[in-house]
C-alpha cells in the first residue's frame, strides 16, 4: 500500500487557504486540519457539535474531551477546532524568542501553526474570544 504525504508545501497552503480552511463561524467553519490531513499519534475523533451543528475534527482524546466539555457549557457560543494562527505573526514571535520557526521537514516550508480550539463565550453580556490548547501533562516542557 502506498504511503499517503502528509507534508506541506507552500501550494498546499494556498490550496487551503482557498478552500476557506481556518475561516467561518458556527456551521460555516472549516478547519485547517482534518483529521484525515496529519498522521495520527493516538486517536482521533469527528464529533457532531450540538452548538455548531457541524462535525468537528479533533486530534486526540484529550481535544475531544475539552470539546464535549464546551459544546455543553451554556455561556460557549461557538467552538472552532484546528484555528490557524497568522504565520507571519508565528514567525516573528519565534524569531524574537530566538527559535527555529516550526517547519516541514521534507519542504523545509514554515508550516501554519494553529490553536487547538478557538472558543467564543459570554461573560458579563459580551462575547470574548478564548484560544486553548490541549496538551498531555508529560509534553508540556516540550
């Protein structure tokens, strides 16, 4: 069986750019990352959204978890899994930091970094805007 690429490139990105992927709000949203888009470390899942009414993709159990957890909570008013951060943005602050931005190893292209969620809710009768990102407790000094 052939070895399906999950490299990026630069055409790659731009493909899904123009597939509106990171953009949209509710049952609108795309995300930058299927779960069918990047090898699989551990399990994923695609769970229908009760808030959203669309299927969300969710990259290990602990995404899925968090999400089950916001898609009850009554002050959540949207969730978008897999959000892309500016590149540009992600870039700059790497080499402010001194860092090697993250890139593709067989392109060496920078890759689009993204937030696990990208969570709306309401707090004190205005809509905020919260990013989280979810990480096993022995992968945090990484």
């Amino acid at each position: 069986m052939a070895r399906r690429r999950y490299s990026f490139d630069e055409a790659k990105i731009a493909r899904y750019h123009k597939e509106g992927r990171g953009k949209g709000h509710g049952a609108e949203y795309v995300p930058w990352i299927k779960v069918g888009d990047v090898p699989s470390r551990g399990r994923s899942h695609r769970l229908n959204g009760v808030k959203t009414g669309r299927l969300h993709h969710l990259l290990s159990d602990n995404e899925a978890n968090l999400f089950r957890l916001l898609d009850w909570c009554d002050d959540v008013t949207d969730i978008r899994e897999q959000f892309p951060l500016d590149r540009e943005a992600t870039r700059r602050i790497a080499e402010q930091l001194g860092i090697r931005h993250p890139h593709d190893t067989v392109t060496q292209t920078p890759l689009v970094m993204t937030t696990d969620v990208l969570v709306d809710v309401v707090r004190d009768g205005r809509k905020v805007t919260l990013a989280r990102t979810v990480k096993p407790h022995d992968e945090l000094d990484n």
